[in-house]
C-alpha cells in the first residue's frame, strides 16, 4: 500500500543580508562596472583635454590675393613674404595650409573642407608702402574668415592661429617699416604704431542659421539619431522576448511568463529587424517634430534631411539587433561600446579629428557617428553638398546595412544549424 509523499518544507526565506555576504555575488558587477566606468572616463576625457596639443594638420586656408610690386630691394611682395612666412613659421604637421585663391578657399569654406582662412588683400604691399608717406590714411589689413558650420571649437582653434599667424606678420612688416631710411626722422608715436601696423579683421567665411547652437546642433541632432536607433532597437529586442516567451515580465509586484513560442534564431532576429524598421519611421519623425517643428531648429532640406535621419536611425537599429543575436545578455553593454561610448569622442563633431589624438581618429574611420555627423552637417550647414560629406555619410550608412546583416544572419544561421536554440522548459506539476 502506497501513500503520498508530503511535499517538503521550504526552507527559511533568503534575507539581503545573508546574501550580501555571499563574496562571489559581487565579482562579475564589480568588475564589469569597475572596467566600463574606467574605460568610459579615459575615452571622453582623453579626446578633448589637450585640442591645441594634439592638432595634426588642421586644414586652414591661406590666400594671397596681393597684386602690389615688390617694395624698394624686396624680391616679392609683402603678400608672397606673408604666404611663406605663414606656411613656415607654424610648427610642423599643426596646420595643413592650403594655398588657394579667394574663390577656391570660398569653395572650401562652403564644403566644410578647411576650418578657416586667412586672407592678404590685393592692395596689402600698396597699402604698407604708403604708411611711410605723409599721405598715408589707410591702415593695412589681413582678414581672418571663420567656419562656424565647422563646429564652435573647430572654428575657434583655426580663428586663434590665423589671428596669431596675422599678428606675427603685423610685426615682420613693423620691423621692415621701422628701419626704412623714410622714417630716419619720424617721431616716438609714429615709429610705435608702426612697429604692430597691420589691422587683423574677423569675419564670417560661411554663415549658418542663427538657430543652429553655434554649430552644435549637428552634433546633437546626430546623438539623438544614434540614441533614438539604439534605444528602439533595445526596447523591441525586449519586448519580442517578453511575447515570445523568453523573457519574463515584471511590472511592481506583478510578475507573468507567457508560453514558449517555438522560433528559432534567425526567424527571431527577422522578427526584431522588421519591427526596427516600421518604429524607426516614427522615432525619426518624432526627432524632427521635437527638434524642428517645436523647437525650430533650422532645418534646411527636410525631406532629405528626413530620409537620411530614417537611414542612420535605421543603420544603428539594425547593428543593435545584430550584436544583441549574436552575443545575447551582454548585447546591449557591447552595442552601447560600439555606437556610444567609442563613438561619441571620435565623431568629430564638437572637438575636430585633427585635434585629437590619434586613437580617436582611428576609430572614425569605422564609428558610425563620425560618418552620420557628416552627412547631417552637409545637410544642416552646407547646402546638401555631396563633397561636404553627404557622400560619404550614406556610404557609411549602406555598408553598415550590409554588415549588420550579413554579421546577425551569419550568427543566428550558426546557432541554429548547431541546435543552439532558445526553447525554455516550462515548469511542470508537482509529483504526486
């Protein structure tokens, strides 16, 4: 004769406590925060806390635009002095100087190819020679043409070394005129004005809206493209897992698991990549609607600008997707390396590539960040030019389609074939 077994007792109830105490529960969040807090901090603060260090060719334009014949005992004008003095007096490898003529350099400026211009007049060799004539009533002058599409700081630092270059001209043109047997007699006030002679004016080379942050909202507007794909790639890779059974939901004391749906990988990752696609339509329009349509930033080519944002936004879901297939729990911390935390210091965006170190420029190269900034800055700033990095920026976002593809699929494929799928057992009755 068979009787039934009584089921057991519980046990007595965990407490925080007890389990606070148990050493081993700490390694893996220790470790894990301890390293991504120290690689987040080396990775922010070292692009930006040294841009004048760090400059290596920062593209500047330099044109010489003086007509004037060469003073008494010159071989050149002052304009062609000015030119070499300018392109040798910079330390090696800080300043790309680009010797163009006025439209070229205005062609750069409009393209976002250079970061500023300095700029000799056509009468700057005239104008110097007359201030040793008692006739002289007009002071000469350099201008320094800024690039404000190119980013406040980017403009800033190529505005400080024009103007620097300008005035270290200004005083080799004094000593000239200071030592010119014209002005053996002059007196203490004359020799001292012209010892610094030359006038530094600063000028706008390519304006931008006046509702654009100074040239950061490109910036900004790129980041909020990246979270927006990042973040909608996130909340569907979870609630795909929650309808389908492989994920439970907690909501304050509520806690269900629906039933297990037979899918396999891949299918699943088809699943998740679709629905990124339909929400990436409405976290695009709504990026504009918040950015554009209420808070009026200027927005020039909305319907390309709204192609190109659905793009990117897209171009980021996908990977997402992908990464999350392929690495499973920890997904989301190396998707969030891969399009934020590498990303955001080498998109060239707020600090300029040129000004950081050489690491961060490595991995613009390939950081999506840095390739989307571009084509929204060609949009925003410079008319939509495809030189200006439009071009590039939908290649980028074209190869990152095709590997986020052929990189998910190609995982998700090979943990299928190896029967690597991701069927729970549901818990069954107890015995009897």
């Amino acid at each position: 004769m068979s009787s039934a077994i009584p089921p057991k007792a519980p046990g007595p109830q965990a407490t925080a406590g007890r389990v606070l105490r148990r050493w081993k529960l700490w390694i893996a969040p220790g470790v894990l925060s301890a390293l991504v807090t120290l690689v987040l901090s080396l990775l922010y603060m070292g692009g930006i806390l040294t841009p004048s260090e760090s400059l290596d060719r920062l593209p500047i334009a330099l044109v010489n635009s003086d007509t004037g014949a060469p003073l008494p005992g010159q071989p050149a004008n002052l304009g062609t002095q000015v030119t070499a003095a300018v392109t040798g007096g910079t330390p090696a490898g800080q300043v790309d100087w680009k010797v163009l003529d006025r439209a070229q350099a205005q062609d750069q400026l409009d393209s976002g190819k250079v970061y500023g211009a300095l700029v000799v007049p056509t009468d700057f060799t005239a104008t110097v020679a007359g201030l040793t004539t008692a006739q002289a009533t007009v002071r000469p002058a350099l201008t320094v043409l800024t690039n404000p599409g190119m980013g406040s700081l980017g403009s800033s630092l190529a505005a400080q070394i024009t103007q620097k270059s300008a005035h270290q001209v200004s005083l080799t043109v004094g000593k000239q005129l200071t030592a010119s047997p014209a002005l053996a007699g002059a007196d203490a006030t004359t020799r001292l004005l012209l010892a610094d002679p030359v006038e530094v004016r600063t000028q706008v080379g390519h304006p931008i809206g006046a509702r654009t942050g100074l040239g950061l909202s490109a910036f900004y507007y790129t980041l909020l493209l990246v979270l927006a794909g990042f973040l909608c790639a996130n909340i569907v890779h979870s609630g795909v897992d929650t309808a389908l059974g492989y994920a439970d939901t907690e909501i304050g004391p509520w806690h269900t698991r629906r039933p297990t749906v037979p899918i396999s990988r891949t299918q699943t990752l088809v699943l998740k990549m679709v629905m990124t696609a339909g929400l990436s339509v409405l976290t695009t329009s709504l990026v504009m609607v918040a950015t554009v349509a209420i808070l009026g930033m200027d927005a020039p080519h909305g319907v390309l600008l709204w192609l190109f944002s659905y793009c990117a936004c897209l171009s980021v879901g996908l990977g997402v997707q992908a990464i999350n297939a392929a690495f499973g729990s920890i997904g989301q911390l190396v998707a969030m390396f891969v399009f934020i935390a590498l990303a955001l210091p080498s998109s060239g965006a707020t600090v300029p590539l040129e000004a950081v170190p050489g690491f961060y420029r490595f991995l613009a190269v390939f950081e999506p960040m840095r390739q989307l900034a571009a084509g929204v800055r060609s949009i925003l700033y410079f008319d939509a030019r495809a030189d200006a990095g439009l071009t590039r920026g939908w290649i980028m976002i074209a190869i990152g389609f095709v590997v986020a593809l052929a990189f998910g699929f190609a995982m998700t494929r090979y943990y299928d074939r190896k029967g690597l799928d991701r069927m729970v057992p549901q818990p069954g009755p107890h015995p009897a």
